[in-house]
C-alpha cells in the first residue's frame, strides 16, 4: 500500500489492508438505528470480484455487513432477521457503478428493512430485505479485503464516513458536492459522522479517523487476513458469481485425472481389495492435505468447499475408470507405453553391443 503523491488518499495495491485498531461501536440509542456509509474511491480494474470493505466482530451474529466490487457493479451483503426470528444474510448487486480508473463517490444508507444506493449523489437503487437489520457498521473495520479469506481489492481510496443515521437524498447530494468541491468535507452538526477518514497524511502506517482515534486504520507492512478461516464450512464460502462456479469447476476437474490414475493403479499394479474405495479415500486425503496447508498461507483461503469438490472430482474419475472407453484408451495407452520402452532398450542393447 502507498499514499497518493498529488492528492490525499491512500492507493490499495495487490496484497494489501488496512484494520481499524479498535472496533467501531454503536453509540445511538436503539440497536436498529439507521446508518449510512460514503465511500470515495477509484478501482483499479472492474473485471475482478473484490471486497472493498468489511467488519470482523459485528455486534449482531452471523456474517457482517461488506462491500464488493462484482466487476464493473458493487455487491452489498447486510445481516437482518425475519419474521420468524431466522437469521440470514441479505445480498444484492447494484450494476454500473464503476468505470476504469475513475473516482465513484458511493453513499450506502441502511434503513430497518430497506438499502439504498446513491452514485455521485443520485440514487441509483432500492432493494428491500426481509426483516430488521441491526448493528451493521460494528466491529473493526477492514479496508481492502475481507476478515476471513483472502479477497484483496485494489485501487484508489479517497475518503470514507460513517453515520448512525439513514442520510435523506437531500444529504447525499450536498455532502457529494462538499467531498468532491473541497478537500475538507464540511457537514452540519446534525449531520456529523462517527467515523471520518479523509487519508491526508501522505506518508506513515496509520490513516486517522478524524472523529475517534481508536479507531485509526492500521496500514500494515506485510500483507495477512485478519482472521483466516480453517475450513470454512461451504454456506460462508458461497458467492453466486462466475468466478465461484468457475472454481468449483476447476477443482473438480482437477482431481478427476487422480481418480482414474490411481483406481487403475490400484486395480492393476498393486491390487487390493477395494481400489475404488481407496482411490477416493486417497483423494480426500490430498485436497484435506492441501486444504491444511493452505490455511498457513495469507493469501490463500481454508474450505471445506474444496474439500468437497476435489472428494467428487476424484469419485468421478473412479466412475470413468470403471467405463469400457476409459479401459480402451488405457489399455492402447499401455501397449503404447510398453512399445516405446521396448524399443529404447533395444537401442541401448544395440549400443552396449557395438
């Protein structure tokens, strides 16, 4: 991460963060007060899928509310209760919001049961949720990434506010001319933010909050997640976008060539009594393997998704190992194989012979 040379703000490159050092607590009156949130900034590409920031250590259960880039839209997730007291997270995706290397001021207001979205001041859409949502903007804030798994955005970030209050329209659009007019946004005193961010100090480890101290963002000098997840269970590692299928694809695509490879080997080579069993065994305990590992690593994620997938991908192959077309091709690719270690072992008898 490194700060802007002709302007404030602070630029977010490939592997990096910023954590609030305290969290950020909820200071009105009733736990389901309104709250709103601005974001000024600049993405430095709009084909990736990216959190651009999230909370750890909500004070309402279940997933905390985040912020992500889906490409050139930008998806909200937002804890609420229904009817029925059942918990759940409430997404949506809000399209054309950004443009390549372009600062987008993005206000984000959260009423009891409804979102909405302003754009340089002008709303761009409503979406309702089923139920009350509370407590939303609580817990250290991440800048940059999510709280569990490596999802590292990149770009420019000019300025964030927090409010315990469901800004009206009217608000929206005076404080975008007033953030985006003046390098030091004023607000009335009905209209203060619990949390200002204006990421003018060009240089050093730490972006203050103008409002509270203990809750300055943290810049640090080596990339990690805040709390890295260890196989994360697969409702908190969905996401229905392309890049999620395109994984699960991949991952059980990957194993499938294990799967006939080693239910040939051990139903030819060293028979055993169950090889098909084995062959799956065998590929649970790979990806269980690589799942473990991974969780040592930063930049990599811990789930049991993958652990799944690749479990299937393997029970896959073992099923194509057992079809007469598989056989037939093993059985060519043998002779072939033979064939060819045949003949380098007559070159080399001709050879020693000379």
């Amino acid at each position: 991460m490194a700060w802007l040379k002709n302007k404030n703000g602070l630029l977010i490159g490939r592997f990096g963060n910023a954590v609030s050092a305290g969290p950020l607590e909820n200071n009105s009156s009733g736990d389901r007060a309104p709250c709103s949130l601005e974001l000024w900034l600049s993405p430095s590409g709009i084909n990736e899928n990216r959190t651009i920031l999230s909370f750890y250590g909500s004070a309402h259960p279940g997933d905390p509310f985040s912020i992500q880039q889906n490409k050139g839209g930008l998806r909200i997730q937002r804890y609420n209760v229904d009817e029925r007291g059942v918990s759940r997270n409430a997404w949506f995706t809000v399209d054309g919001v950004f443009r390549q290397n372009q600062p987008v001021f993005v206000t984000v207001t959260l009423g009891k049961r409804d979102t909405l979205v302003y754009v340089d001041g002008i709303l761009l859409q409503e979406s309702g949720i089923s139920g009350d949502s509370s407590n939303n903007f609580t817990g250290r804030i991440i800048l940059g990434d999510s709280p569990t798994t490596s999802y590292n955005w990149s770009g420019q970030v000019l300025g964030i506010a927090i409010y315990e209050q469901q800004l009206t329209t009217i608000q929206v659009a005076k404080h975008w001319l007033s953030w985006t007019k003046t390098v030091q946004p004023v607000f009335p005193k009905d209209e203060a933010p619990v949390a200002l961010y204006l990421f003018n100090e060009n240089g050093g480890s730490v972006a203050h909050n103008q409002i509270d101290p203990g809750t300055d963002l943290i810049i640090s000098s080596r990339y990690s997640v805040l709390h890295p997840g260890f196989l994360l269970t697969p409702w908190r590692e969905y996401k229905n976008t392309w890049s999620y299928w395109q994984d699960f694809g991949i991952n059980v695509g990957g194993f499938i060539p294990l799967g006939i490879c080693f239910a040939a080997y051990f139903s030819l080579v060293r028979v055993i009594s169950r090889p098909r069993a084995a062959t799956i065994a065998l590929g649970f305990g790979v990806s269980l393997t690589i799942e473990v590992l991974q969780a040592l690593l930063p930049t990599r994620s811990s789930g049991m998704t993958d652990l799944i997938t690749n479990t299937l991908g393997t029970a896959i192959g073992v099923m194509f190992y057992g079809r007469s077309f598989v056989q037939h091709l093993l059985a060519e690719s043998q002779q072939k194989v033979c064939s060819y270690l045949s003949g380098v072992r007559e070159k080399r008898a001709r050879v020693v012979s000379r």
